[in-house]
C-alpha cells in the first residue's frame, strides 16, 4: 500500500510542473536553478558585492522567504542560501514577458496578480509548500525606489500562507540599497512559525495581525544589525 501511494505520487509530481520530486536526501532540487546559481554568483558578487548573514538558519524542506525589496536582482540573495529550489512570487507581467517569462516559467515561479492573493496563486503556493519545497515573497509587491527607510505598504498573504500549511517563515532584510562595487548586508533571522494562530477559526483581523508582527521582524533585523555594525565602527575608531 505504501509503495502505491508513494508511486501515485510521483506521477502527480511529473503532471505538475510546480511539484519537484524529494531526492534521497529530501531535498527537492531545480537542476535549472542551480545552472543559474553557479554561472551567476561570480557575477552578482563582483558587480554587487553582498554579504548574508545568518544564512546558515536555512535547513532543508518546506518554508516561506519574506523581504523587503530594493533591486532587481533580491531574489539572488534567498537563492544563495540553499541549494534547493526556491518558487519565487512573480507578477503576472513578467511571466508573460518574452524573455523573462520563458526563464520564470523554466524555474517554476508562480505567476499572481499584482496584490499577491488571488485565489489560484494561493492555491499554487499551499500545494508547493505541502510538498516540503521553498517559497520566496516580496510582500510589497514592486520594488521600493523612493525610501529605503520605510518599507513599501505590505500585501497581505505570506502568514495566512504560514499558517495554513504550518510552514516556517525565514524572514530576511536587506540592509542598504545595492549599488555598483559597494557591499550589500542581507540579514536572515530565525525561522518564524505562527503557533499562536494554528487550530483556530481566524478573521482577516487575525491575519493582518500576523503580517503586521512578520513586518516588525523585518524592521527590527534591520535595526538590531545597523546598531550592531555602528558600534563596532565606534570600537574600531577608538
């Protein structure tokens, strides 16, 4: 019986492009992804040296990434941190794009609309993060090219997401706008999992709650590593 149903569900697995089969290992790994990952790092990091801390924090199997948004290329920086794949939120625009689309759809990101919560893009995600794969979800929606110091209004959808399937948040901020041959800090914070809401029969009140708590993580990563880098440059000038 056991064997059926582990067959039955590798055939769901190749009808669905979004579903990656685990490895031995459990890991579910996009062959195009890591091709991306070795032959665009060198690159990312001479023209826009970053470094990750508390990366490490990642493990295998199912969570959700969530950040702030300042330049094109924020998805290298959740990209870099495992070697599994990552299903990126993406509007719906750049998946019908020429180019753009074609590389979005070979890496199974999921198309929304661009509040992030119609129906079948919340559906597409609690299937994947069922399954034990990654998402990743900008929840600002577009990136903020106005002001770095407050983040752009948050589109609902991440924690209903968490707390649905019961998978952990890893929530990361980036800590300065990336520019040319200047360093770029991105900070990822513990696994976040919304135990208080689990088992219950929840409002929007009730989720709007849970990503205002998710968006005050998101600042105080920012905050608590500013601090941390101006005392050390207090230190050091002593």
């Amino acid at each position: 019986m056991a064997e059926n149903a582990q067959t039955e569900k590798k055939k769901k697995e190749k009808k669905d492009p979004l579903l990656v089969p685990a490895n031995k290992k459990g890991k579910h790994i996009m062959h195009f992804m890591n091709f991306l990952r070795v032959l665009f790092y060198p690159i990312h990091w001479i023209l826009f040296p970053f470094r990750l801390h508390g990366a490490k924090k990642v493990g295998k199997g199912a969570c959700i990434y969530v950040g702030n948004h300042l330049f094109l290329l924020d998805i290298f920086y959740p990209a870099h941190t495992t070697w599994e794949g990552i299903h990126f939120l993406s509007k719906q625009s750049n998946m019908d794009a020429p180019v753009l689309g074609w590389v979005a759809k070979k890496v199974r990101a999921i198309g929304a609309m661009r509040d992030g919560t119609d129906v079948r893009t919340v559906m597409d995600s609690m299937k994947i993060l069922k399954n034990g794969q990654k998402l990743c979800i900008f929840p600002e929606g577009t990136r903020n090219r106005v002001n770095e110091e407050e983040f752009l209004p948050f589109h609902s959808g991440a924690a209903l997401l968490s707390i649905k399937t019961k998978s952990p948040i890893v929530p990361f901020a980036i800590c300065n706008r990336p520019r040319l041959f200047k360093m770029t800090h991105v900070v990822f914070g513990e696994p976040m999992e919304f135990t208080e809401f689990y088992g219950r029969k929840l409002t929007q009140e009730d989720y709007d709650k849970a990503d205002e708590i998710l968006r005050d993580r998101i600042y105080q990563l920012r905050a608590e590593f500013r601090a941390q880098r101006a005392k050390k440059k207090r230190k050091d000038k002593r």
